[in-house]
C-alpha cells in the first residue's frame, strides 16, 4: 500500500471520525490524505424543485465549505489534498477518486452505537466491491500514532495471502507484527484442547513458512479463545494504538474486497481501526 489514502467525508460523525483517524494513519504510515466527498447526482436535494435551474453547484460549494473547515482542524505535519465529486452514489464516487488518483485505500467511518463498528450503506458497499483495501475506523478518539500492527488469519486457503501483505507492511513501517487467530469453543462441550492445538500448530506454520520468504519482522503468534466471537476477540490484548489487517472472502471476484461472515461478526467487536485487503491484492 504505497499511495495515498482517500479519506470518505460527509460534514456528519462519520466523515469526521474517517479524517481524525486518516491524520493518523497518515502521520505513523507516511502517507498523503485526499479527502473526498461525493454530491451525489441522483440525490433528491441535488436538483431543483420548484425547477428554478441546476443547484449542483450550490451543493458542491457548500462541501467546499465542509472541507476547508475540517481540513483547517488538522495538524500541520499531514499533507492533505481535498476534492469534491459527483457521482451516481457516493462509493461510485470514492472508488472513481481512488482510481483517478492512484490511492492505496480509502478510508471510512463506520463507528455507531454500542458497538465499535456499525457498518454504513457506504461502508457496506465498498466492503463488497473495492479493488483496493478498505479502512475501517471506530468511533473512538484515535491515538496520536499506529504503533503495533496485528493480521487476523485461519487454516483457511487465503491466509499466506493476507499475513505476506501484513508481514511486508510491518517490515516497510518497522511495526511489530501480532498474529492473531481466533477459537470459538462449544459452550456445552467446553475446551478442546486437541482441536485449538491443531488451529496453533497449522498457524505457526504458516508463520514460519512466511518467514522464510520474507523479510524479517518482530512478529508474535496468539490465540483469542471464547464462546463467542465476542469472547474470543475481548480475549486478545488489543494496544490501543494497534491497527487490523484482515483478508476478503474466499468469494471474493478478483481483485476485489468482499466480506465473509467470519470477517463480518469479528468486526463487530474488535476495537481497532481495521484494513479489509481485497483477494489476490499480495
């Protein structure tokens, strides 16, 4: 991921929970923000009514406002470029931004209510279809820096993908690396002991065959355990200041992102901001 990232913005919580988190992502990852909204022009505020002319300009005048305000709000040492588009829809309008510009991931809010991530329309959307990683940022005052990098992988076919593009992010950055595997258990049949050895043994596997391949990294294996996949995700020492590498859906088509049930229940619960890595991106 070695372009800049498009930042989602809006005016609302959303948009500016994506720009105080990009400021950090850009400042730990030594990257430059384009920050985008979308007027949508299907929007039935876009156009006029009564039929007194075109206001598309006034729209995009008033975002113009939006972004220069926000923009003003952050801190010097974030090299940020702003842009307002229209588009059909506001992730048609992110991803044609993406493209044009050459970025290496878009960034969106998706905090909202008791839990870390409620996952937006336009979250939603992008977590299905970009062809580039998709960032996730909780609704919670970011730190000043990323400084711990964790990559969430199974015995799956899919997970060397992820944990290279994750162990080559940590060996560009010099972030520590945390794999991380999470264990649902049966709440009636309690621990199997035989079973998460097995989940271990295959993982370090894969580590160390990653290893062999790649360029050294402070890397450290753990196992989050639980009933629930809220048990198993609280089970893990998340730093604060850590961000999550997780790999799309076997159902993915291509190069794109797509979000597998698995994927989509952890993010539910995991408190840092989270990087969805399209399938065949490594």
């Amino acid at each position: 991921m070695s372009g800049g990232y498009v930042v989602a913005f809006d005016g609302g919580d959303r948009g500016r929970d994506a720009l105080s988190w990009g400021a950090v992502l850009a400042r730990s990852l030594g990257v430059e923000l384009d920050v985008v909204v979308v007027v949508r022009t299907d929007d039935p505020f876009g156009g006029p009514y009564p039929p007194v002319g075109d206001v598309t300009g006034v729209i995009a005048e008033q975002a113009r406002g939006w972004l220069d305000e926000a923009v003003a709000a952050l801190p010097g040492d974030v090299a940020v470029r702003t842009h307002v588009r229209t588009a059909g829809s506001v992730p048609e309008g992110l991803l044609d931004a993406a493209a044009e510009l050459d970025a290496a991931a878009v960034v969106v809010g998706a905090g909202g209510g008791a839990i870390p991530f409620g996952v937006g329309p336009v979250a939603r959307t992008l977590l299905h279809s970009a062809p580039l990683p998709v960032v996730l940022v909780p609704r919670r005052e970011p730190p000043a820096r990323i400084d711990q990098l964790y990559v969430a992988v199974g015995a799956r076919p899919g997970a060397p993908a992820v944990l290279e593009e994750a162990w080559e992010a940590a060996a560009r950055t010099g972030l520590p690396l945390h794999v991380v595997s999470l264990v649902e258990l049966d709440e009636h049949a309690g621990v199997d002991g035989d079973a998460v050895a097995e989940v271990r043994r295959l993982i370090d596997a894969l580590v160390e065959d990653v290893r062999t391949r790649s360029r050294a990294a402070e890397v450290t294996v753990e196992m989050g355990r639980g009933r629930t996949m809220a048990e198993a995700v609280d089970s893990i020492d998340w730093a604060p200041e850590g961000l999550l590498l997780l790999g799309s859906s076997r159902l993915a088509q291509g190069r794109q992102t797509f979000l597998g049930p698995t994927a989509a229940r952890m993010l539910r619960h995991v408190p840092v901001p989270v990087v969805v890595v399209p399938r065949g991106l490594s």
